[in-house]
C-alpha cells in the first residue's frame, strides 16, 4: 500500500506525547496501529489520531519508526505488511520493522468513555493558567492537580505558597474532576474542543479527531474559597516589570519553565528582582510608592510577566499578595521583614 509520509508522520507526532521514556508497561515506548488510528499509552495519559489508508494492526517500536520516516526524503512510501514485520520501501531503500500483531497495551483500563459535550470557551485558557500553581511535591498529591470544579465553573490550582482560580467561561458539562498538572502540560498544546467523562480517567476531543485521555486523581481538593478573601491596600506595580522579569528569567532556567523563579522585594520604595543559577545572578530594581515592612516572596517569571501584561496593580495585604483580573486570581504568600 501507498502512504503519504507526511500525513503519517503527522499522525505519529500527534500522539508521541503518549510514549512512555522506559517500556515500564509492555509496548507503552511503540505506536499501536487499531481500528484506522494510532495510538500510545503510558498509564497516565492516551492519545490516538486516526491515519489515513494504512491498513496495519500491530505494534511498532517508536523510535525506529519515526525516525526512520523522518530521515525518508521521499514524499510517497511503500508499507507492506507480514506476520512478523511491516516493511518499508521509498526509492531504493527498505527497512523492514518488527510488528507485534497482538496489541497488549491495557487499553481496557481506560474504561468505557461517555457522550462528546462541547467544552466552555475559555477550558483551555483555565487550565493554562492554572498550571503554574500546582506543587511538584509527590508528599501532597492533590495539590499536584488542578481542581475543575462544576459547582463553581472553575479551575483552581495551589501549592501551599500560591493559589489560582480561572474561570471556565461557562458551565463544565460533566462532573468535577483532578486532573495531573503533568498531563495537563501537554493537554494543552492540543486545541481540545470536547470533553467526555470516563471511570478514573477524562477524554478530550480536537476537531481532527485526536483523543487524548487523561488519568484523573481520585480525592477531595481543601476549600480554598476563605483564601480568596484578601483585604489591604493597592500597590501599583512598576510599568518596567516585564522587561525586568525578562532580563532576570535569563539566570532563572530551570529543566521545566514551570520550576523556575525569582525572588522579589518590595521596601523601602524600591521593587528589586533577583534570579540565581549556576552560571550566575541577576538583580533590578525600580521605583514603587509602597514604604512599609520589607516583604519578599518568590513568583516564577513566566506567570508573572502574563500577569503583569494583564494588570498593573494588585492588593497586598499582612500575608498576601492577590492579582485579580476578569476572569481570574492569583494570591503569592508573602515573607514580611527580614
């Protein structure tokens, strides 16, 4: 059979997020052809896209795979498949892959999925925003999630030092769910338009037809909702803020732009941003009016330049700090003296 080999390796790098790094679960490192799609697995998250005119059931190593198709120059290949091999031929080259027929990824675990229900308008907007507040520490891990609640149609997110809520734009059309901050960071590279409720696991839907299934955490999330209630002065932030933070995000870097942060302080009518790394430091100041207590906090760049492109100001109380926006919230517990 003749394949296009762009259109299947579009195919294979929509679901590659999917691959396990080791072969914990046998075949979660291969791309699983079923039923006109492809798909990978690897226990906390799932995708499949379907892939046209390649009629292939089987499992294939990844990485030899797509590497394979990348390193092809042609734009038309061959597949022909044998009971122990898919072989491949473009120009004068072949390669003949192992193909595993019986798929042995526990795919059942994910469970019958519910009806596709349109998404709210600013679901992914939320999650996004969201993300940057969940903890990494595996000791509290429902604080590694992002709570999406129905009752309140919104995602809330906290690690113990900082607390966001985003609104959903309307009304979550299943029930509330936890969803893993890990998987919820690639989520969200995919433009999802539909969401379906499963048992332990939430599928969402693109309008090309890829399915990305997520493990969901089963617990409670605390009632965050007295934190929200803030109350103190408003301090103008300096209009230099995003630059800084940009020049200061250099000595900032971390494996995961989520791990990454600065130090900030304010008093004595001076705002000071500092970053730390290995290869050095960085440190600013700008003016500000605010003339009490010295208070310092940490706040990764990232999010804190969105916010300041957002809002120019926020309430700063004995303990906190809180940003509110129109659709939004972010609170940073505060160190005040020194």
């Amino acid at each position: 059979m003749k394949i296009n080999k762009q259109e299947l390796l579009d195919a294979l790098s929509i679901v590659r997020p999917g691959l396990a790094n080791k072969e914990m679960i046998a075949q979660s490192t291969s791309f699983a052809f079923l039923n006109g799609r492809v798909v990978t697995y690897n226990d906390e998250i799932s995708i499949s896209h379907p892939v046209q005119n390649l009629d292939i059931e089987g499992a294939v190593k990844a990485n030899e795979l797509y590497e394979l198709l990348n390193k092809i120059k042609k734009d038309e290949i061959d597949f022909e498949m044998t009971e122990s091999e898919i072989r491949i031929k473009a120009g004068r080259s072949k390669a003949g892959l192992t193909l595993k027929q019986e798929v042995t990824l526990p795919l059942e675990e994910i469970g019958e999925q519910g009806k596709w229900k349109k998404l709210p308008d600013q679901f992914q907007e939320a999650l996004k925003f969201t993300s940057f507040s969940c903890s990494n520490d595996m000791s509290m891990p429902v604080l590694t999630c992002i709570h999406v609640d129905k009752k309140t149609s919104c995602a809330i997110s906290s690690d113990n030092f900082r607390l966001t809520y985003h609104n959903l734009g309307g009304t979550l059309p299943i029930n509330s769910f936890l969803i893993p901050a890990s998987s919820v960071k690639e989520l969200i590279k995919y433009l999802i338009t539909h969401i379906a409720e499963g048992q332990g696991w939430v599928h969402f839907k693109t309008k090309e037809d890829t399915i990305f299934s997520c493990r969901i955490f089963e617990d409670t999330y605390p009632d965050t909702s007295k934190m929200f209630n803030v109350q103190g002065n408003e301090i103008h932030l300096p209009k230099s803020m995003e630059a800084i933070l940009e020049r200061a995000q250099v000595f900032a870097r971390a494996e995961h732009f989520l791990d990454e942060q600065v130090l900030i302080k304010l008093g004595d009518k001076k705002f000071t941003i500092r970053s730390e790394g290995v290869t050095g430091w960085f440190e600013e100041t700008a003016n500000t009016k605010y003339s009490g207590e010295e208070i310092e906090f940490y706040a990764n760049p990232v999010f804190l330049k969105d916010i300041c492109s957002k809002v120019q100001s926020c309430i700063l109380s004995k303990s906190s700090m809180k940003f509110v926006g129109k659709d939004w919230e972010h609170i940073i517990a505060l160190k005040i003296g020194k």
